[in-house]
C-alpha cells in the first residue's frame, strides 16, 4: 500500500514505490537464502522415471488444469485492477488496499485447505471452494457500485487459492513415487503456457468495453474446469483417502 505509507512518512509516492521494489527484491534474497541450506537426499539412477502406469491420468489432469489457468489469465491482478479503475474510476491508492486485504485472504485460506481435505477429500475440497469462489468472481461483473463489486472479488480471493494445495497434493497421491517429478513437469508446464494466452484476450475485451466481459470469461471457464474434474475424479481417491 504504496499511498498510505507516503502519507505516513510525507513522502513522495515515487520514493516509496521505488523503495517497495527494493524490498520485493531484498525478500527474494532472503528466501534465497533460506533454501541454500536445504539438501536433498540423491536418488539411485534407476529410481527416477517417467509417468510409465500414470501417464493417463496425469494428462487428463494437465488438461483439466490448463483450462483453470487459462481462466485464470482472464483475472490477473493487474487486469482486475485496470478493470475497476474504468468500471468505477478507484484509485491506485484503494486498488492496493482491496489487493493487500485480497492478498491476506488468499495466504489465511491455504491454511484451511488441509483441514477441509480431511473432512471431505482432495477433490471435493478443490470443487467445493473453487465454485462458490467463481460464482464471486462472475457476480462481481454486475454490480453496480465498488463496494459490492470489491466484496464480491474479496469473498472470491477467500475462497480461490484453497484449491491450491489439494490440487498438488493430489498430483502427488495418485502417481507413484518415483514419477512425481514427471508429473509436476507436465502438470505445471502447461498451466504456465495456458495462462500466458488469455491476458492478451482479457486486454482486448477491457479495451472495447468497461462491462467486466474478462471476469465472466475467467470465472466461466474456472468453473467448467471444476465440473469436468468432479466428473473425471469425483471417484479417484488416493490410495491415503481410500484407506481413511
């Protein structure tokens, strides 16, 4: 929140804002610093495959997140921002604050995902959270004032990220050992080239119109994905869920 902490110190909001790059980079320094430390025991050569078995069920998971991830290019931050600057004219200022408080949300509900999963599984906790949190997501596209439209994009922020730790996890539950990091690789690798199509899509819908088309575009297609995933692996428990 750049603007506050300018008023704060009566400073000018270019110093700080320069000043925050500069902290963004001395953190990734530390974090850097964090993990150097941290060693991993080496693996026979024989241990570490290919997908083998799995490699069915880990494409299908690619393709089902490719499509969460294209969704989600339709809602960057930076976009989300831009869109409530035309809808309802809001200040950098304020955007920092909803994304800050948006921010704090998110990080609260990875913490609640595993509790949620022991309740109810990996793939219910995924749908069940990522759904409603859609629902916000489209909702906030109609309101008609940046109160409702901000509440609506909060109540999603609360609800969007939980998916993210299940999601990994279950990657990890239903391949054996020995191919995680085959499965990482094609799951992640497409969710990175799928996510980099739409904000292009999104730019082009914000600059014809100010009605929120990339929020309905983004929270369409995120929501196909949940539907289609509780279809495919409503019923494909690792083998931990199964025995639980």
């Amino acid at each position: 929140m750049p603007g506050p902490v300018a008023d704060a110190l009566g400073a000018e909001l270019g110093d700080v804002q320069r000043s925050v790059f500069v902290l963004y980079a001395l953190t990734s320094l530390a974090v850097l610093a964090m993990y150097l430390p941290l060693k991993v025991a080496p693996r026979p050569p024989q241990a570490v495959q290919g997908l083998g078995e799995s490699r069915g069920i880990v494409l299908r998971l690619a393709a089902l997140f490719s499509i969460d991830s294209f969704g989600g290019g339709f809602v960057v931050q930076s976009l989300l921002a831009l869109w409530l600057f035309q809808r309802f004219d809001l200040s950098v200022e304020a955007a920092g604050t909803v994304f800050f408080v948006a921010g704090l949300l998110s990080a609260g509900s990875q913490l609640v995902s595993p509790v949620l999963a022991r309740r109810i599984g990996l793939v219910r906790t995924m749908v069940y959270t990522h759904l409603p949190a859609n629902a916000a997501l489209i909702a906030a596209a109609f309101m008609p004032t940046a109160p409702l439209a901000i509440g609506f994009l909060l109540v999603r922020m609360a609800l969007s990220q939980m998916d993210v730790p299940a999601r990994q996890s279950y990657v990890m539950a239903v391949v054996p050992p020995e191919a995680r990091a085959a499965a990482a690789s094609v799951t992640n690798v497409p969710r990175s080239l799928a996510s980099a199509a739409s904000p292009l899509l999104a730019g082009a819908m914000l600059g014809a119109s100010t009605i929120g088309w990339p929020l309905i575009a983004g929270g369409g297609l995120k929501a196909l994905y949940d539907i289609l995933l509780l279809r495919q692996f409503g019923s494909v428990r690792p083998s931990e869920e199964s025995a639980g």
